[in-house]
C-alpha cells in the first residue's frame, strides 16, 4: 500500500543535502506552515455562498423574464386581435371587442341564458 | 453528529442543500486551504478573498465532484490555480517595484526559551516570511511539498509539471530556506508540542 504522507529522502533534494539536514529543515517548514485563516472564516464563507446563491436565483429569473415577456405580449396582441376582429360589430368599444366583453343590456343580463346557462334555457323553451 | 459524518454523507447532505453539512467540510478543510493560499500569498485580504473563493467555486462545483481524488487534493488543487492566478495579477498590477533579486535577508538569532523551545508565532513567522521570499514557481513546490506533503508525483500533478521539474524547483527551494533557517534548524530539536 502506499504511505499517503511520504516522507522525503535526500534524491528529492540533490546528494550535496544529508538526510538528518533535510529532515530537520522539512520538519521546520512543515511546523511553520500557516494553521487557518482569522476566527469566523466558516461564517463568512456561509454568507459568501448564500449571497452568491441569491445573486445566481436572481439572474435566472431576470434572464427567464427577458425571454419570457416578448413571447406574452406577442400572444396578448395575437388573442386581442383575434378577439377585435369576431368582436367589432358586435361590441361597444374596441377595448370591448379586444377583451371579448359582450354588450351588456338590462334585457339581455335577465335572459334565461344569461342566468343559467344556454343548455337549461334551451331545454326549457323548445 | 454531523460534525462525525464522513466526506461522502457531508457532500450528499450538501448537495441536498444543506448548509450545515457544507459549514463542517469548510471547517475540516480550512487548515489545508489556508496552508496552500497564505503560503502562496502571505496573511492578507487577499489570501482570505482566495479562500473564500476556494470554497465558493468547490460549493458551486458540489454536483461536477466525481471524487477522483481525496476531497483535500480537489481544494489545494483549486486553491492553488486560485492563488497563482492572484500572484499573476499581484504582478501585473505591481510592475515589480521591488526588484526579485534583492540580496536575501538572513533570519535573526531565534529566541530560545529555557528548555530550549522555539516560540510558535515567531516561527510561523520566519518559516513563512521565508517561504513568501521565494519565487512563485520554488514557492509552490514548497507549499505542496513540505507543508501539504503530497508526494513528488501528486505535487506534479496539481501543478502540471513533470516530476523532474518539481525535484530540481525543490532542491533549490530547500537551499535557499536552508540558508534563511540556518539558526531555526539547529534550535528546532526542541520544538514545542503545540506546534508539532
């Protein structure tokens, strides 16, 4: 198996190195390598993710929107000039006949149809 | 306890979008990431931005982890590209107002307590000042080498350099601090335990 923490011999640092100089001189450095960064580096790490997690939702959304909002208004435009077209002689108002609102009328709000439905109507008065 | 959780049950709790999970392998990993930045770099805010950094890119990279290497070696390896490209733009933005072939300073004579115990602060201190001294490739070397100690092969690896290239970078590192820790060498037989 091999030793995960390899230990150095003097081929790694040239023959003019004696092995107990190179020891002594790697123990030193090793003992001197730098323990951990401030006090608190996990919770400014945390927050550094979660800002950076909220700034990516955020760009996602933004870019869905971008591409979503041409296609919606392209569809709205289609449907209110579908609906103006079936709609212009029948209707008060273009905003009427783009929004596929009927003209209301005191006779025609108390029709059997109207308040109940066409099928009931249609069975009632053959 | 999920501070007794293994590496795999961490990252899979951390890929569930467990923030607690991911928090320990921060605390696990800290030592190693810091060893391979502030060696690179020196104490700082910048060796802390890196290690920030370090541990935004492994969160953001939690689901690409294959675990083709141990999970310390993934995050030296990212903390060290991190910190070399953060040397290139040191270099850049500094011109080299400082010429790299000053002579070398010398460390003082060490303190030396009476059972003959080096002080541990002023020897991180040393060690890394003299570390900092070397040129970023020797610098390297050091830092996976000696304070990681990765084998010459995985430190060619992380590096992307050939074996050969990393034995003679090493040999001439070791000279250098050899020259620069002369005095810490014959005192370090009495290290203290804390700093061992």
């Amino acid at each position: 198996m091999t030793d995960p923490h390899p230990r150095f011999t003097s081929d790694d640092f040239g023959s003019d190195h004696p092995s107990a100089a190179i020891a002594a001189l790697s123990a030193l450095v090793r003992d001197g390598s730098p323990h951990g960064f401030d006090p608190g580096f996990r919770q400014r790490v945390l927050s550094s993710v979660k800002s950076h997690r909220d700034a990516t939702i955020g760009a996602a959304l933004e870019r869905h929107f971008v591409r979503i909002v041409p296609l919606a208004a392209a569809a709205t435009l289609l449907l209110a000039g579908y609906n103006w077209w079936g709609g212009r002689t029948t209707s008060e108002t273009t905003l009427d006949a783009a929004l596929n609102l009927p003209r209301v009328t005191l006779a025609a709000a108390y029709e059997p149809a109207q308040l109940f439905g066409a099928t009931i109507a249609a069975s009632e008065n053959p | 306890m999920i501070a007794f959780a293994s590496d795999a049950e961490l990252l899979a709790l951390a890929r569930a979008g467990d923030d607690r999970a991911f928090g320990v392998l921060v605390d696990r990993y800290e030592t190693a990431v810091a060893a391979t930045v502030i060696g690179m770099l020196g104490r700082g805010d910048e060796a802390e931005d890196v290690g920030q950094e370090t541990f935004i890119r492994f969160h953001r990279a939690l689901h690409n982890f294959r675990g083709d290497s141990s999970l310390k070696t993934y995050l030296v390896h990212i903390a060290m590209n991190l910190s070399i490209n953060a040397l290139r733009r040191r270099r850049r933005a500094l011109l080299r107002f400082v010429d790299e072939d000053d002579a070398v300073d010398v460390a003082p004579e060490p303190r030396v307590g009476p059972a003959g115990e080096v002080d541990a602060k002023e020897l991180q201190a040393v060690v890394q000042d003299a570390v900092a001294r070397l040129g970023a490739k020797h610098r390297a070397v050091v830092v996976l080498r000696l304070f990681h100690e990765y084998s010459t092969r995985e430190t060619a690896q992380i590096l992307g350099v050939p074996e050969g290239t990393v034995l003679s970078r090493l040999s001439r590192a070791m000279k250098e601090l050899e020259t620069q820790l002369a005095p810490y060498v014959q005192a370090g037989a009495a290290l203290p335990e804390t700093i061992r």
